[in-house]
C-alpha cells in the first residue's frame, strides 16, 4: 500500500455541515452492527499479506477505523 500525506484541516462549514449530518442517525439502535457482527466470518491471522517482498494487504493500515471520526 502507498504511503499517503496528513489531511490538511478540516473548513469550519465542512466540520459543522457533518455534525449536522450525524445527528440525524440514531445510534441507540444497534441492530445494523449487530447484524455486521453476525455475518463476519473472519480475519486473517497475519496482518501483512506480501507477495515476496512487496506488501499486497496492510490490515493494520485501516486500524484507524476504530478511532473517533475526524471533523472532516
């Protein structure tokens, strides 16, 4: 996988048009991630798929995914 630059800051109006956005979701029902879970059949044991030397797939790359979602 490529290496990417850091995201610049987020635009004020762009942070405040998401926030509003996202309260529009109702995350008290749990049952799209409950479904997700129950369908999710497995990982790969070894974070790094590599095809000799050159890496194919970097799981640990979309560790960020667990994180809080930025402003953007």
């Amino acid at each position: 996988m490529t290496q990417h630059t850091p995201p610049e800051p987020v635009q004020p109006s762009v942070a405040e048009a998401n926030r509003a956005v996202l309260g529009r979701f109702a995350f008290d029902d749990v049952q799209d991630f409950d479904d997700a879970k129950r369908g999710f059949l497995g990982t790969a044991a070894e974070p790094l798929i590599k095809s000799g030397d050159r890496v194919i797939w970097d799981f640990e790359a979309y560790g960020f995914l667990a994180g809080e979602c930025p402003d953007s």
